[in-house]
C-alpha cells in the first residue's frame, strides 16, 4: 500500500467494473483519485460506497467533448491538484455490420475507445510536462491481437489506442512521462456479462475451458497491473501493450 501517494489519478469510465476497481485501487494506494462517467447515478453510488473520502471527485462527463473533459478536468485540479496519472478506461463496445454499418455509428465508436483517449491526454499533459512527471495508462483490449467475429469495428480502435500508446511514449518521454497500454481479455465485468446474454447459453463455458487458468478475470486483477504501471515501480516501463489475459493469447487453438 501506499504505492500512489502524492499523486492525483484521473480516471475514465470509473464509474463500475474495471474503471471503478482502478478507482478503488489508487485510493487504497494513497491516490487522491478523481474519475468521470456519462452515468450519473453509479458514479454518485461509486463516491458513496468508497466512503465520500474527501480525496475523491467525481465529475459527470461525456469523454466525446473537449468541453466537457476541460470542465471536469479544471474541477478536478482545484479541489485535488495538477493530474500525475491519467487511466484512459472508458470504451464502448461495437457489433456492427462492415457493409450496413454507418459513418455516424463509426464516427462514434472511435470518438470513445480512440479518439477520448487523445482529448484526456491533451487535457493533462501540459502540467505534466512541467512537472516533468506523469504515467498515463490506456485501457485497449486483447482485441487488439487477436478478435471475434462480430465485433466490428472495435479491434481496429483497440488497435489504434495501442498505436497511440506508442507514438505518444515516444513524444513525452523525453519529459519522463510514461505511457503504456494494458489489455484486459475476458473479466467479469457489465460489458462481458451482456455479450455472453447475447449468445448461445454454453458459450460462457466454452470460453472458460479455453483458458490456461480455467477462468475470466475480475477487475481487481487488471487494476491491480494499472496501479503497477502508474506508480514509481514501473518508471523505466513505458511505450508497452500489457496483456492481461490468463494466458489466453498464449495457446493455439484446439
């Protein structure tokens, strides 16, 4: 404990599963933690289960808007300070159709899993820079290696956030600012429970079976690989994709 104090955590998406288990996880490293989400009511349930602890903010905020992220973020640094870590988790999955798919319903997958990620970090980078201090981690996916047919076209954004995690390490390392991807595979999480409703009832079980260690993970554990990567602990660590699969990308199939 006590990997994150003395620094300020904004985090996306924060409201539940993975978001809100990073949320938890750098308070109880000693983060003042702020966190945004387009849910009102299970952000508000968020700060009320975690306490109220007075180094939490919770903003409502659409990641999609540059003005909105600037509202929040001006918030955020008055009542906790400059941002030194950034978690760019909010993300929105997508099961179009290649042909029929249209461009408003592409603009818009790519505006939350890719595009927000550039907006936060634009947002908080300049006090980093002056700082000469930060760690931002974006949440992609194993679909950035590897996918499932159906999900058009969310391997092509993951793919771009890992992109991204790249040219961006490159940029603002030279300010000893720190950037990685860390892709989640199966976890028990909302998004995960909806795309197994949605399916044939044994698939779940067929997906377990597949995995070396004979489960999904919860989102404590990719928290847990967040906080890692946000701390001093992983300061010569950055421009990386970390998976956090189980194993799952290890295998062949059958």
């Amino acid at each position: 404990m006590g990997r994150l104090e003395n620094n300020h955590v904004l985090v996306t998406g924060g409201s539940r599963g993975i978001g809100a288990a990073i949320v938890e996880k750098a308070l109880q490293e000693g983060a003042k933690v702020s966190f945004v989400d387009i849910e009102a009511e299970a952000g508000r349930a968020l700060v009320e289960s975690l306490g109220e602890d007075d180094r939490l903010m919770f903003e409502v905020a659409d990641i999609r808007s540059a003005d909105d992220i600037a509202r929040a973020h001006a918030r955020f640094v008055e009542g906790l300070g400059p941002v030194t870590g950034l978690v760019n988790n909010a993300g929105r999955n997508s099961n179009a159709d290649p042909v029929t798919m249209s461009e408003a319903q592409w603009d818009d997958v790519f505006s939350v899993d890719l595009k927000s990620a550039w907006l936060m970090a634009r947002a908080v980078l300049p006090q980093m820079i002056a700082a000469r201090r930060g760690a931002i981690v974006n949440i992609a996916s194993i679909h950035a290696n590897m996918t499932y047919p159906g999900f058009f076209p969310y391997a092509a954004a993951k793919s771009g956030l890992v992109g991204l995690t790249r040219s961006l390490a490159l940029d603002v390392g030279k300010h000893q600012i720190r950037v990685n991807a860390l892709s989640p595979g199966y976890t028990e999480t909302f998004l995960v429970k909806e795309f197994f409703e949605n399916n044939p009832p044994d698939l779940r079980q067929k997906v377990i079976d597949v995995h070396p260690m004979g489960r999904m993970a919860e989102p404590r554990e990719i928290a847990n690989v967040a906080a890692f990567l946000l701390s001093d602990e992983a300061s010569f660590v950055t421009g990386a994709n970390w998976g956090v699969d189980g194993g799952l990308s290890a295998r062949f199939a059958g």
